[in-house]
C-alpha cells in the first residue's frame, strides 16, 4: 500500500493528454500544436481552439520566462510536506508566450524567485508511481 502522506497525486491521463504524459516518460517536454494555423496550446485539445485544425504533440525547447508564481509555506498536497516552503511556477514558453507550463520551481531560494526571471524545465521523477513531471530552474544565461 502507497504511504499517502508521502506520495504526490499521481496524473489522471486522457485522450487529450496522452501524448505529453508518453513525451514525460521518454524524458521530453512537449505541447500541443496545430496542424494547420501553427497554434500551440495547453492545456491541450484535439482540434485547435483558433482554426478547428487537428493537433498533436510536438516536441518545445523546454526554455521560457517565469510568468507567475506562488511559494507554499503550508502542508497542503501529499509529498512535499518536507519540502516546505516550495515554489510552483507557471513558464511561458519560447515557443509561444501565452502558452504556459506548470511545475515546481527547483535549485532557487523561494525568496529569490521574481516573475520575468528565465527558466528551463527539466524532466524528473514523480514519487510513488511511474510518471515524470517538469520542474523549472532558473536559466543561467552565458
């Protein structure tokens, strides 16, 4: 039996979602994309919001800009309670700005984290299951 105090939640995959979930596990960030008008989208859908075009999963960079962030100093989800205090952030990606990628912001003090500052989204382990998940690091440009 899983420790539940100890064990993130675990993603719920769909049809919509499959082909990110497949890339993670490879160790490959990826966003939906549309076929026809060039629209990346997340969250994603089989037909582009924009054009009704077909979709699929293609392969970004991985780099943005950090759009938004919060720092948790509370005990709220399962497997991170030791982390605490811990930053989430939202990355817009190079790709397409207004496209965004969820994930912990790592390898920072959380009082160090500014919105603006670059980040690169690794792929790691999700405890207590067979999932992968983007963090983000603060990008040292050079």
């Amino acid at each position: 039996m899983t420790d539940i105090i100890n064990t993130p939640p675990q993603p719920l995959p769909d049809a919509d979602t499959e082909g990110f979930w497949e890339a993670t596990a490879e160790g490959r960030l990826t966003a939906c994309h549309c076929r026809h008008c060039g629209n990346w989208m997340m969250p994603p859908l089989e037909r582009c919001r924009l054009c009704a075009g077909p979709t699929a999963f293609d392969e970004i960079a991985g780099t943005g800009t950090l759009y938004s962030f919060i720092v948790q100093h509370h005990r709220s989800v399962p497997g991170y309670f030791d982390q605490l205090p811990y930053v989430v952030g939202l990355m817009q990606i190079d790709e397409q700005p207004r496209v965004r990628i969820q994930g912990r912001v790592v390898g920072i003090d959380p009082a160090d984290v500014k919105c603006g500052m670059r980040v690169r989204a690794e792929i790691v382990p999700l405890p207590g299951g067979d999932y992968k998940v983007p963090v983000l690091r603060p990008l040292v440009e050079g």
